[in-house]
C-alpha cells in the first residue's frame, strides 16, 4: 500500500495487513476513525549475535472498551499470541509449541471513603450561595413592602430621615447575616465536612459574613429601583438562578481560575470582582477547599484528605490545576485576601449607591433630588430653616404668577386669596399660588389650580370634593411627599419647597393609607412615632398614650397586633399617631373612613379637643362630618376652590334655604296648595306625590315661614295629617356648587389646558 492510499474507500474488511512503517498506521486511523482494533509496530535488531525482538501495541480503545476492564484483556491475548510467534520463528521450527501464562490483574482499592464530603466540598459554591440568597429575597421583599403600602413614606413625614431608615435596615440585616454566617459555619463542623473542619474558624466566618453583607447591600440598591413587591421578588429569584448557575459552573477551579489567566483580558475579571459579589465568593470557596477539603483522584479512583487552611493561607496565591500545564500564565492570580477586600468594595460601593438613587430616583409620589444634589452647599452645612414672611409672599407671586382668571372665581374665594397674600395675615399656614400638574402631553393632568389657602391656629379647615379633585394632592404637597409644579406652603415660615424636612417636623400626618406595621401593637405603635419624633420615654410620655388611646377607645386592646384589627380600629389608631408629639399641624386624609357612628363621635370629639393651639386640615366625603368639625370648609372641583366659608354661610349662600314637607289627604291637597299659596307668595312645590306635598322657601322667603308654620301647627281648617321643616344641608350645598363641574363634558379639556399654559 502506498501514502496516496489512505484515503481509499473500505469496501472489505482483513484481518492483517502489512503496511510500509508506524506513520503510516497513525495516519490511517486518523483518516479512518474506529475502522482499525490493533495495530503492531516491530524492530528487530541484532548485535553481537542476539537478535532483539521488540514491538509496539498500538490499541484501539473506543472499539474494545466493554464497561468493566479498563485496559481490556484482548491486549494479553494479542500480546501473548505475538510472544508465542517469535518463539517459534526465532527458533527455526513451527512444530515448536510455546505457552505463555499472563494474567492483567489491578492493584487493591479500598472503597470510596469520604466520598460525601468530596461532594459537599465540590458544590459547595452552589449550596452556600443558596444559604445566603434566602435571606437576600426576604430583604427585597420586605423593603420594597414598605415603599409599596407606603408605611415608608408615612414615616417620613412623622420626621423620620432617610438615613436612619437604612441604617436601621443594615442593622436588622447584618444582625441576621451573622447569624446566618455563624450558623453555616457551627453546622458545617458538626456535621464533619473538611471544609469546615481543616480550616480556620475566623476565616469561614468572614467568608460567609462579608459575602452576606455583600449581597444584603445589593439587595438595598435594589429596592431604590423598584416599587412592587412581586418584582423585586422576581428580580431576587432570577438573581438566585443566575448566582446559582455561575457557582456550579465556577466552582470548578480550573473554570474559576481561567479569569486570573493570560487567555481572558483582566478588564473582564475586575469587572466581574468589582461588581459580582457572589463572583469573589466562589474564588475564595475554591482557594479554601483546594487546600482544606477532600480532593478525588481519577486515577486511583480514591479520596485524599486535604492539609487544612489557616488564617496565614489568605496572604499567598493558591496552588492550582493549571501548574500542570505549560501553556498557561497565571501570573495574575491573587491571594485569596484580595477576594475579601472585593466584598468589603461590593458592600461599601452597593450601600453607597443605594443612598443615591434613593434621592435622585423619583419616589411614587413623583419626588425626588437633583442629580447632584450632594454637591450643593446647602447638603453639607447648616442652613437658616426659617423665611421672611413677607418677602416669601412677594417672590412666589412674581415667580409663580397666578394661570386661572381669579375674578371668575367666587367672591368669598376673591376675598379669601387677597386674604392669603396680605401683609397683615399672621396665620401660620398658607398656601399661595399652590399648582401641581401630572404626566405630559395627552396625558397631562392639572390636579391643583393655583390654590391660595390661609389656616389659622385653633381652627379645623375641612376640605371636600370628588374624588379627583385635588384634596389628597394637597396634603401630599403640605406633608412634603410630592413636589409642586408651581407656588409654595409656608408652615410657621418654613417653605415646603426649599426644606419639607423641616416642615415635616411641625406636621402630625394620619394619611389615607394606614401607616401601621402588621405584628406590632397599639401601644408599641406608638411609642414608636413617639420616638421618630424625637420624645424621650418617661412616665408622662407614658400616660399621654395610654389617655389618647382610651379617648379613641382602643386602650382595651392595646396589646393586640394591628393585623387582629378592623378596619375602623385601624383608623382610629392611624389617628392618634398623628397627634404623637404634639405637632403644632395635622393633616388627616379622610381618618373617619370605616368607623361606626359610635366610634366616630368619640374621633370627632377628639378632634375638637386636640385643635386648640393647632391648625388641623381634614378631608373627608363625609358632610355631616365637615358640618360637625370644620370651623371653615372649603369646597374644591377640578383643582380649583370652588367655595368658602363656615357651614352657615355656605348654607346661605348656596343653599335652597329651607324645605317643608307636608302630608294631606287626597281630597284636601288643593285646599292646602292654595293656603300655602297665600301665606307664602312665590313659594315653590317641589314634589307632590304620595299624599305629599314638599315646599323649598328660600332665604327671602323666611319672613313669611312663621305665619305658615304656625298654620300648619295649629291645623285649623284639619287638612294636614302631620309635617316637617328642615334646613338646606351641607350636602345639598356641596352638590349645588360643583354642579356646573359635574355636568362639564370632557371635550373641552384641551382647549381649558391651552389657556392654562
């Protein structure tokens, strides 16, 4: 056979065939794979007489691999029938018979002892990671919990700053990664794995400490990017996936170390350092378990125990795989210390970013800091809180002039916003020029118009209007929780749009959201508000809760979790933590809503009591409410102020002045439609039906409802079977004044949002 031969088609198969040298067979069966079971390479050579037979096995061991013996016993025969061969030929005589006895037989093995612990140790970046991970999704989730059901924002309006809000989230966290670290570590001795065993306590309980502080820092960045609960915990669970693939993955230190190699650029291996917190655990997991756990060996198919790895270890480079082979720099590798100061960088830089896109990410409500917020003066020094009062009036009507034409407005409204921005107006609240405008575009809303509201102390301003009306932006605006478009609050001559932190320091907020935590009690309610609004514990501290908890009748069950509550207990509760701290200006945002007739009576007594000295805005739906507590009530529709003035004057103004029912018999109701008729010129009939006869008078009318109630009392001419008189309500005032405004057709929106530009 010739070289040009090797590519030729088999078309039959031999047993034997000779073939020029060694190379030739090389070179076939590399042209023809798995065709070819042995082949034989002979030299023979003679010297001094002897001839040396020598020869060469060359095995296939793909085609004669049976599953049981790793060197197949078809070599002994080929070798022992080639040995017979030269026997015979050496010696010149084919009748000669030779017999060769060989046998292939392994070494004894002891089974696979610590086979579990090699296991443990082979995939323990995956499994520990896990460990840590768990806690990382409770983090997400109760977090982004808070922002969510808005407890968080609630908070900060009692007065609680942002940064002890974290630090007392990275308290409760590092408390819990320890004893998550601690546990790990404790467990993994007891247990016996050499891991854990032939290393240094201190060590392991870094690793897994700092490595949880890692994560836990991720998981607060986190949560400064999301608002929904079910996504930060779908974030955290992709996060585990992601984590726990790249763990098995890596955890192989050939796999792992290749990123401290000449063959992948080092930019990708600090990226990963720098960013991936669980990237340098499973680094320092390998150093650690290549040194202290339980190696397997594939040729001896045993387990070898590791030499241990002590604190000193962490300052040298680990020995690896790699030394083995000759075309692979590792002159990049680290010592495993450096792994740990890149989880101390993954905390520090995780912890830091999450304290600044809190402030530039903008919060549910739409607030949030410039950018560079922190390179602003006012950040780091001291600053003068209070404003000139005069001066502050001033400058917002020339900066934030009025868009709506206020001579359309009602003259009570007039009187009131020249009120507002007077000189002699002392009052400590007021609202000047007050705008607020959501989405952009089509979807551009103008929630506030140009409000302008003065408050004086000891005086409850009840609020009202549809839903959509502008009444809890408002007070989301006074509180500090969301940012005007135009104009500005001044509360005791501190401006909500240069420091509502400040503000929020004289406010006592209960808002629409209850702002309670679900495994606390009344009592611990609130003695925590009492402490965000910096009151220390003492006897009368004491004392001054239990009485407000007995005023709004929860003293009972003081003691019981908020979740055992209803709905109206937790009002009532919500309630009282905005009077915590005896704050000089509560905002309640509907506190009545879900609360029985008795228990409301005890909250609007409350309130009567707890206004002295204070300014309290109320909104509500509820005008019996408004009509019993507001010492003014301003009526809004559509962002504009509508109305305003005490209950009785609006009763006057807009209301149908007063009605009277009367019922009669069929046969008498003409008699008495003329009576009424002639005691009361102009009187209107409103209705008629059913054997009733229902008069409006109006206020000019009331000269002439004595003479005519008197008829009706003394019943002279027996017509009337019985009657009623009853005033105009608050309700039927409210409805007369957004009537306009109910009946307004949406079509003009854009025309109205052109002339408000």
């Amino acid at each position: 056979m010739k070289d040009d031969k090797l590519k030729y088609e088999i078309k039959e198969r031999h047993n034997i065939i000779h073939v020029p040298n060694g190379d030739f067979i090389y070179n076939y069966v590399t042209e023809h794979q798995n065709s070819t079971r042995f082949g034989l390479v002979f030299d023979i050579k003679k010297d001094q007489g002897t001839t040396n037979y020598r020869y060469q096995v060359l095995y296939n061991s793909t085609a004669n691999f049976n599953g049981t013996d790793s060197y197949s016993t078809h070599i002994v025969s080929i070798a022992r029938g080639i040995d017979e061969a030269i026997v015979k030929f050496a010696n010149g005589d084919p009748n000669i018979k030779a017999e060769f006895d060989l046998d292939l037989k392994d070494f004894p093995k002891l089974g696979f002892e610590g086979y579990q612990d090699y296991i443990a140790s082979a995939n323990g970046p995956s499994v520990f990671f896990v460990v840590s991970m768990v806690i990382f999704i409770n983090m997400l989730s109760n977090i982004v919990s808070e922002k969510e059901t808005k407890v968080r924002y609630s908070m900060e309006m009692m007065g609680l700053k942002r940064s002890v809000y974290w630090t007392s989230w990275a308290i409760v966290y590092f408390i819990f990664f320890f004893i998550n670290a601690f546990s790990t570590v404790i467990f993994g001795k007891l247990f016996g794995y050499t891991f854990f065993t032939k290393t240094d306590f201190m060590v392991l309980l870094l690793l897994f400490f700092l490595f949880g502080l890692a994560m836990g820092s991720m998981a607060i960045f986190i949560t400064t990017l999301v608002n929904k609960v079910k996504l930060s915990v779908l974030i955290g669970i992709s996060i585990l996936i992601i984590g726990f693939m790249f763990n098995s993955i890596f955890g192989n230190d050939i796999l792992c170390y290749l990123f401290w190699s000449d063959s992948i650029s080092q930019n990708w291996r600090k990226a990963f350092s720098y960013l991936i917190p669980f990237f340098n655990f499973s680094k320092a997991f390998v150093d650690i378990k290549n040194k202290a756990s339980s190696t397997y060996n594939v040729a001896t198919t045993m387990i070898s125990e590791g030499e241990g790895y002590t604190w000193e270890d962490l300052s040298s480079k680990p020995e690896t795989a790699y030394s083995n082979f000759e075309d692979t720099n590792l002159d990049y590798m680290e010592p495993t210390s450096y792994t740990f100061y890149y989880l101390l960088f993954n905390i520090f830089l995780y912890f830091i970013l999450a304290l600044y896109f809190d402030n530039i990410i903008p919060n549910i409500y739409g607030n949030r800091k410039p950018f560079y917020y922190f390179l602003l003066p006012s950040y780091w020094k001291n600053k003068n809180i209070y404003i000139n009062e005069r001066s502050w009036v001033k400058n917002i009507l020339n900066k934030y002039p009025s868009k709506i034409n206020i001579k359309n407005l009602d003259d009570d409204v007039q009187e009131h916003y020249k009120y507002t921005c007077e000189k002699s107006n002392k009052d400590p609240v007021k609202i000047v020029n007050l705008r607020k405008i959501y989405g952009a575009g089509k979807s551009r809303k103008i929630a506030v118009r140009n409000t302008c509201l003065s408050m004086g102390k000891g005086k409850v301003l009840a609020l009202l209007g549809q839903n959509g009306a502008g009444k809890s932006t408002t007070m989301n605006i006074i509180s500090g929780l969301s940012p005007p478009t135009g104009g500005d609050i001044l509360v005791y001559n501190k401006s909500v749009r240069k420091y509502p932190e400040a503000v929020q320091s004289e406010l006592g907020i209960c808002p629409q959201e209850d702002i309670l935590f679900k495994d606390l009690t009344a009592i611990e309610h609130l003695r925590l508000y009492s402490g965000l609004k910096g009151a220390e514990d003492s006897v009368e501290l004491e004392e001054l809760l239990i009485n407000r908890l007995k005023s709004v009748q929860l003293y009972t069950v003081r003691n019981a979790r908020s979740k055992t509550y209803s709905g109206g207990m937790k009002r009532r509760l919500s309630m009282i933590i905005a009077t915590i701290g005896d704050p000089r200006v509560i905002l309640l945002d509907e506190p009545t809503t879900g609360m029985d007739p008795v228990n409301r009576r005890y909250v609007w007594r409350f309130v009567e009591e707890f206004k002295k000295d204070r300014c309290i805005l109320l909104t509500t739906h509820s005008m019996e409410e408004a009509d019993a507590l507001g010492d003014d009530i301003c009526i809004m529709s559509r962002g504009f102020v509508k109305a305003i003035g005490n209950s009785i004057h609006l009763k006057n103004k807009f209301g149908n002045g007063y009605r009277i029912s009367v019922l009669v018999d069929s046969e008498n109701m003409e008699n008495l439609k003329a009576v009424a008729s002639q005691m009361v010129p102009g009187i209107h009939l409103a209705d008629d039906s059913a054997g009733a006869l229902i008069y409006d008078l109006s206020y000019q009318q009331a000269n002439y409802i004595p003479k005519f109630v008197k008829y009706l009392d003394e019943n002279p001419d027996h017509y009337v079977n019985s009657w009623g008189m009853s005033q105009t309500t608050l309700e039927e005032v409210f409805l007369n004044v957004i009537h306009e405004d109910s009946k307004r057709k949406f079509k003009d929106k854009k025309e109205e949002l052109k002339k408000e530009e």
